[in-house]
C-alpha cells in the first residue's frame, strides 16, 4: 500500500521516541513497509549527557536500504543539546532514521513526529 496523501488523512497521532545512542546505527524510529502510513518528524534532539567530554553525532535517512546522511559526525558539547532538524520531514513507507555516536553512553536523543494514515 502506498503512503496516505496528506491532504485527505484519517488519523494523526502524536509520537515521541527516546534512545540511548550507542556506537552502531540504530533507528530512533522506522516506518514499516506496507504501513500504508507516512511520518512526518518535526524534533530531533541530541544531548550529551557525560559530565566531560564532547562526543560526535551522525544521524542518517535508511531509504529501501540507501542510506543518506542528515547530519555526520557533529560535535556535541559537553552538556549540551544539538537541534538536528532545521524543518519537519517525511518518513514514506520502508524509512528509518539512524543515530550512530562516537561514544557509548555518552549522548541520548528524542524526536517528536506525528503518525499519518
């Protein structure tokens, strides 16, 4: 099933999602294939929460498997929080968003996005 056309939806139910982000690519939140969904991301925030050191974020778009990068390898600060996403975005079905750090346990991240269907 194809994504929904956005002017003619159902449903839109409000999301949150929140990782620990480790050393490997993990999707912070994926849109199934054949959903018959689409999401729309408006928030994406990373913060570092070790009490000393900066660490990097590289947040990617996994595509039908193609991977695309939003953001590599961005310095976040020693207590701070990166706003990732300048605008919302859309998750069609078989799309993921990845968050890989270049340090475990050092950054932590949430995104707020709407379910469409």
């Amino acid at each position: 099933m194809a994504a929904p056309n956005v002017v003619n939806v159902a449903t839109i139910t409000a999301k949150s999602a929140v990782q620990a982000v480790g050393t490997a690519a993990t999707a912070i939140v994926s849109n199934a294939a054949s959903s018959g969904k689409v999401l729309k991301l408006n928030t994406l925030l990373i913060s570092n929460v070790d009490g000393s050191v900066s660490a990097d974020i590289t947040v990617d778009i996994s595509k039908d498997g193609t991977v695309r990068h939003i953001i590599k390898a961005a310095p976040v600060p020693v207590g701070s929080t990166l706003s990732v996403l300048p605008s919302a975005i859309y998750l069609e079905e078989n799309d993921s968003v990845r968050l890989t750090a270049s340090a475990a346990s050092d950054l932590e991240a949430i995104v707020s996005y709407e379910e469409i269907s």
